[in-house]
C-alpha cells in the first residue's frame, strides 16, 4: 500500500533520474503500482509533493534543534544560527533535488511558489526565537518595526540558498561562512544601537517640549 513517503520518495528519483516531472499522476501512480486514488489520498499535485517535501525539511530541523538539550539556554541569535547550519546540512544529502526543484518552480512574487508551505513554517519559528529575543531585551523592539524582523530573516534564507545552490567549495564552507556573516550581521541590526538612544531621546525632548531649548533656540 502506497504511504506519504513512499510516494514521495518514488517521486524524487523519478525527476532526478528523468530530469522533469511525470507527464500526469496517473502514469506515475501506474509506474510504481498505486492508483490514482491512492495519490491524491497524500497529494493534491505534484508541485503541492513538492511544497510537502519543502516544508518538511524546515519542520524536520526546526524538530531537530528544539531536541538539542543546550536549546533552551540559546540566545535568539544563537537560536538562528542553529537552525540555518542544521538546514543546509540537511539540505546537503537533498541537494540534486533541492537544485531541481527551485529552479524549475515557477515564481510568485520572486519566490518559487513549492516555498509557500515552507514560509508559513519558517515565519512562524523565526517569530518564536524573535519573540524570546524581545522579551529578554536581546534584541530591540521598535514597534511596527519589530514585525519586520522576520520577514528580514526569510529573505536572508532565501538569500543562502541561492549562495548554497553556487557554492563549490569543500563541504560547502563558503555558505557556513556566509550564514554566519549574515545572520550576524542582521541580527546586529536587531540589536539596539546608538541610534535607538537618539531617537528615544529626541522623542523624550519633543514630549516634553526640551528639544528648542536643547538646540539653543
């Protein structure tokens, strides 16, 4: 009896071996011995597979880190940093069918509409670890602002992914060096910097009519 993996599974050697996707559902469920009825019973489509196999590498890291016994003492940052390093090490045993299937996914909006399940996953861990780092003071929250910093880090996994796709160094250091650059470089972002002070202070003056007397006027 056909299962979800099975069906998967059959279905990422089929594109890596032929190079495309089955010509319908029911040649492919013919190939590999299942009906038609028994693929739709997992699947809605190949590309809804191809979402599935997507978000189930997110959720499988997400499920991989949170088990790490060190999780909970983690920093929001160190918490990012964690899960994009086990990601693209889970990305490397899936990395012909990872190559496949985002460059042949037609866009939406500039990302490949098999993301759509993995984003909603994403977003919502990224806002988790997001949460923690406001709460605790780690990072800034500047308001409307702060609602933005997922989205910083979605377009920063976007970003290694394209960089993971053209990297031919040696075990892929060159995108553990870009995660780290990256992700340490936005999160620095997050952080409350000297600008913060200034605008807070502006306001504080502003509120409490200082801010003429403050410039000399």
């Amino acid at each position: 009896m056909a299962t979800a993996d099975s069906i998967r599974d059959a279905y990422i050697d089929y594109v890596l071996t032929e190079g495309h996707e089955p010509e319908s559902v029911y040649k492919f469920a013919k190939a590999n011995e299942m009906t038609e009825a028994e693929f739709y019973n997992f699947y809605g489509s190949f590309e809804g597979l191809e979402q599935t196999i997507w978000s189930g590498f997110v959720q499988r890291t997400i499920n991989e880190v949170k088990a790490q016994e060190i999780w909970p003492q983690y920093s929001s940052r160190e918490k990012a940093l964690s899960f994009f390093y086990s990601f693209f090490e889970l990305l490397k045993g899936n990395r012909s069918f990872a190559i496949y299937s985002y460059k042949k996914a037609p866009r939406t909006l500039g990302a490949p509409r098999v993301f759509t399940k993995m984003k909603d996953i994403f977003e919502e861990f990224a806002q988790q670890i997001l949460n923690e780092g406001l709460e605790s003071q780690e990072l800034s929250d500047r308001k409307s602002f702060s609602k933005k910093y997922k989205d910083a880090l979605w377009v920063q996994l976007g970003f290694v992914l394209n960089f993971w796709m053209a990297d031919n160094s040696a075990g892929f250091e060159k995108t553990d060096e870009a995660i780290e650059k990256g992700l340490n470089v936005t999160f620095d972002l997050f952080q409350r910097s000297p600008i913060d002070n200034l605008l807070e202070y502006g306001k504080f003056l502003a509120k409490n009519g200082g801010f003429k007397e403050a410039m000399g006027l």
